[in-house]
C-alpha cells in the first residue's frame, strides 16, 4: 500500500512539474511577443559614455524646454505616449516609483512623446497628472516628429517610430554621458538603474576646462608622407579611430567606411582613419590593412602618429576620447571649412542611413554615367575603328 502511494504522488509531481514549465513557458512567450509587437525599436544596441547632447522641445505649460536645465544633475530619459494602454503605463509607473524614491536627490526625468500630433502639452498635462509627477522634477516633452526621432536616434541611440518606440529607461550622469540603459518593465533591469543612480549621485561633476579647439592636425600616412587634414579644405570627409589588431569593432567600422568609399568616392567625400595604437600600426602595417578593405590612396587614408598627439587631435578636434587601443565607434563628418558637423555610429544601422542621407544632401545624387559610356558604339564605328588604327599606324 505504501509503495503504491508513493508511486501515485510521484507521478503526481511530475505532471504538475511539467504543466508548470509548460505555463511558464508559454507565459514568457506570450510576453515576449507582446513586447515584439507593442515596441519593436528595441534590438539597437545603446552605447554607454556617449554625450548625449543638447535638444530642445515643449514641456505641459507650452513652454520651450532646453535640455541644458539638465546640466549638474543625474536625469533618466525615456519615450512613450499617451494613447498607450499597456507598455507606456507600465514603464511610466516604474519611473515615478524612481521619482519617489529620489525626489530629494538632484535626480530628474524627462519622458518624451512619440505621438506629438495627438500629445499636446494639455492631453499631457493631464496624463502627468496620473503618475503624480512633480513638474519641476519630472519633465513630459512633445515636439516636432522629426526633431523627436532625431533626438530618439542619434541622442539616445534608441529606435524609433510614430507610437513606437523603445522601452528601455536611458540613465545619463552629471556630465550629461549617457551611462546605462534598462527595461523598464524588467525587475532585475529596474534594480540595476535604481543602483546605478544611486552610484552616479555620489560622483562629482568633472572638471571642465575648455580646451584649445584645433583646427587642423599633421599625421603621417600610410606611405610615410606627412598627411595635414587642411589638404581636405573644400572637401566633405569622414575621420574616425581604429587600431588593426582590433578583431571585431574596427573590422565592422572600417566595412562601413569601404561601403561608403565605394558609394560617395566618385562624388568627392574622403576617409581618413587614424590609429589609436601607433606602436603597433607603422606605415607598412597600415598599408597591408588598407588593403583589405580595397582603400583608395587619393581617397581613404590611414594615418598614425605620436599617441598623446592622436589622443589631442581627439580631445581637441573630434571632441572624442582617445586611449591606446580605445575610442569611439564614431564615423565624423567634416565639412569644407575643416570642422565637425555632426558624427554618427557607425555600427549602428538606423545612424549609417541618417549619416547617408546627410551625405546625398551635402554631396547630391550620384551622378549620371554619361551617353558615351552607356551607349554602345555604332555597328558603323566599330567597323571603321580597325580602319582607323591601321591610318594611324601607317
């Protein structure tokens, strides 16, 4: 008898073990494809130690907000709006559950609106209103929906859409870097933001002392002659940081600027890579890596130099940070007068279509192959052509 119960309560745990397993996991999936469908921007890497620069948009009252109010503080962004019924509200509750637990902390939070045609400062004002939002700590934002998804993509290197948009909470410290991204709606994420908030309050602000900006830099290229970036003036021309021994970053980087080269060369645009391990990278090692990516001499050029030189023309020209064997996944675009206009990431593939889009701007439409070169020649010029030659040769 004993042995028979115990065989009946062992089959018992397994059943209910299995149909355990079987509810959890169809409960993760059905999550997951919720979140796939709801808030599919997502799957872009978010790049830590970024700055994420200034913007501008309009707050609950109407009035213009500059992110500048931000500077000295640590803020948390995020996007959503206000139609939402599931994801935005959830991802909003969690924020305001950060807003309460630091409302005496020099920390703020700005929520900004992918549905701007329907998210007027007064609808809200009134959704504010839902999660007790104190005005002054917790800013809601709308604007322009171009200039929003600017800010979306190339500030917080999130993906974006109209009422789509990512789910993630962007923790930027005093310095205005961007240090860390989390799910919202994630427990284990949510406690990693709460921690590293917690951590950037006990940082000082750094120490900004202006530089002296440099307008132009002499490195030494890939045949051993002097480079000097003013031979570029005139010219649109992309720089960014490398070193060859790197396996994997620079590789996807440098797939990019040969992608490039092969689409913008004949319109006039020009590559220069700089290394940050000139130790390693000598002329000649440069001129075997050019190689791989099919460089172009009067076009791509790769440059080395002394290390605390590169690492001033990257403080100083770029405004990048550069350390031996580190820098930025960064792409530069320089303008004709030989300074930076803006700069994109480029191994992320929502910035290479807003860098490309700039490029056939600043550079215009690829040009037409002339009649000559398409047009096959006459059965009549063909024929006289042997005559021709044999003239000429006569």
């Amino acid at each position: 008898m004993n042995k028979s119960l115990a065989f009946f309560f062992a089959i018992m745990f397994v059943l209910i073990g299995g149909m355990m397993v079987w509810f959890a996991a169809n409960a993760a999936n059905r999550n997951g494809a919720m979140r796939d469908v709801d808030h599919p921007a997502d799957n872009v890497t978010v790049p830590e130690d970024a700055y994420v620069g200034e913007f501008e948009l309009i707050d609950t009252n109407g009035e213009p907000f500059d992110s500048s109010e931000l500077n000295g503080d640590v803020w948390v962004g995020s996007f959503f709006f206000t139609a939402c019924p599931s994801i935005c509200r959830l991802l909003n509750q969690q924020v305001a559950a950060l807003a309460g637990e630091f409302e005496e902390d020099d920390v703020r939070f700005v929520s900004i609106t992918c549905d701007p045609v329907n998210d007027t400062p007064e609808v809200m004002a009134k959704y504010a209103k839902m999660f007790e939002a104190d005005p002054q700590q917790w800013k809601f934002l709308t604007g322009d929906l171009a200039t929003i998804q600017e800010i979306s993509e190339k500030q917080f290197h999130v993906g974006f859409a109209k009422q789509t948009h990512s789910e993630r909470m962007l923790v930027v410290d005093r310095n205005g870097k961007l240090r860390g991204s989390f799910l919202a709606t994630q427990t284990s994420d949510f406690q990693a933001a709460r921690k590293l908030i917690k951590e950037l309050l006990a940082e000082e602000p750094e120490a900004t002392q202006p530089a002296e900006p440099m307008t132009s830099f002499t490195l030494t290229e890939r045949n051993g002659e002097p480079f000097d970036s003013k031979s570029l003036e005139g010219d649109y021309w992309l720089g960014s940081f490398f070193f060859t021994t790197c396996p994997s970053t620079c590789t996807l980087l440098n797939l990019e600027n040969a992608r490039l080269q092969a689409e913008y060369a004949d319109r006039g645009l020009k590559i220069v890579s700089i290394t940050c391990d000139p130790a390693n990278d000598t002329p000649n090692v440069l001129t075997g890596y050019a190689e791989r990516f099919e460089a172009k001499p009067d076009v791509w050029y790769f440059c080395t130099g002394d290390l605390k030189y590169i690492e001033q023309i990257g403080a100083n020209y770029f405004d990048a940070i550069v350390k031996p064997q580190t820098h930025s996944e960064q792409l530069y675009l320089v303008g004709p007068d030989g300074k930076v206009i803006d700069s994109y990431i480029a191994i992320n593939p929502i910035q290479m279509q807003l860098l490309r889009k700039k490029l056939d701007e600043v550079l215009g439409p690829q040009p037409k192959k002339s009649a000559e070169a398409v047009e096959p020649k006459s059965t009549e010029d063909q024929e006289s052509q042997p005559a021709a030659t044999a003239a000429k040769q006569e």
